[in-house]
C-alpha cells in the first residue's frame, strides 16, 4: 500500500492510495466536523464559530420566551446550563484569537442581558450586569482555562 500526492497547483492537490491493482482517491473536502468541532482548510474556525453563536442565540430565545420574570439566581442557572456549554465546548482547540472573533462570541454574553427578564437590572451596564450576576466574561473564562489547562500538564 503506498500513498501519492498529485500536485498540478496548489490549490488542486489530489491524494491517493495505491493497494495494488486499485488506486483510491480522496475526495476534496471544504469542511470536516470531529467531536463537534467545524475544521475549515484554513483553520479559522469561522464557521464553527457561526453555528455555536447561532445555537447559543436559539437557545437564548427559548429561555426568554419560556420565562416571563426571572430573579437572578434562576437566569444564572438557565444560562449557565444552557447557553454557555456551546460557548465553551472544546474552545482549547478552536480559540478565537481575532478581535472580530472575540467580540462576536463576548455579544452573545452582552446579549443575554436579562434586562426583560429581572427587571433590577435594567439600568445597570454590561460590565455592572456580570459583576451583579457574578459571572465572567468569556474571554476571561478562555484564559483562565488555558491558564489551568498549562498547569496540569506542567504537573503531570
């Protein structure tokens, strides 16, 4: 069994397998998803991004049109559940490392503001809203899990 690149341009590069009398090509691919991470052929991780921002904001409606007052521990708890897993999940791998990318995914948490739903915390701002809520923001959240994540493999 041998494999084999055929190269006529950069950008239509075929792969092959030869197993003797058979040679099985590769198909071309824009996109592989693998434990629920979007891999694009450039690595930027935008449509990922797209899909959990577009699952967090559908699951922020549901929680929004099932609740009609909340008091804050309640929203915490739903938000947390709820809408911060797919924020979150596996974001070692595809962390943001623009500054468009880190501010779309920080307007779902600025979105979230449970202004309609608690109504103590209408007038206050973003950053009063998280310290009130005691929630961090999802960038520090990232960096803090890289943080932890170097230590345990610096211990181990």
């Amino acid at each position: 069994m041998t494999y084999t690149a055929s190269i006529s341009n950069l950008s239509n590069t075929k792969y092959y397998i030869d197993n003797g009398n058979v040679r099985y090509e590769f198909a071309n691919t824009e996109f592989v998803s693998d434990l629920g991470v979007r891999f694009d052929s450039k690595l930027s991780f935008m449509d990922h991004i797209n899909d959990k921002i577009n699952k967090a904001y559908s699951i922020l409606g549901i929680i929004k049109r099932n609740f009609i007052h909340l008091d804050i521990n309640s929203f915490v708890l739903l938000y947390k559940a709820m809408v911060r897993p797919h924020l979150e999940y596996a974001n070692s791998v595809w962390c943001p490392y623009k500054k468009g990318d880190i501010e779309i995914i920080e307007k779902v948490q600025k979105r979230a503001r449970p202004t309609k739903l608690i109504i103590s915390l209408k007038k206050l701002s973003y950053v009063e809203r998280l310290k009130q809520l005691q929630l961090p923001t999802l960038k520090y959240r990232r960096l803090r899990g890289d943080m932890l994540e170097l230590r345990s493999l610096q211990n181990s």
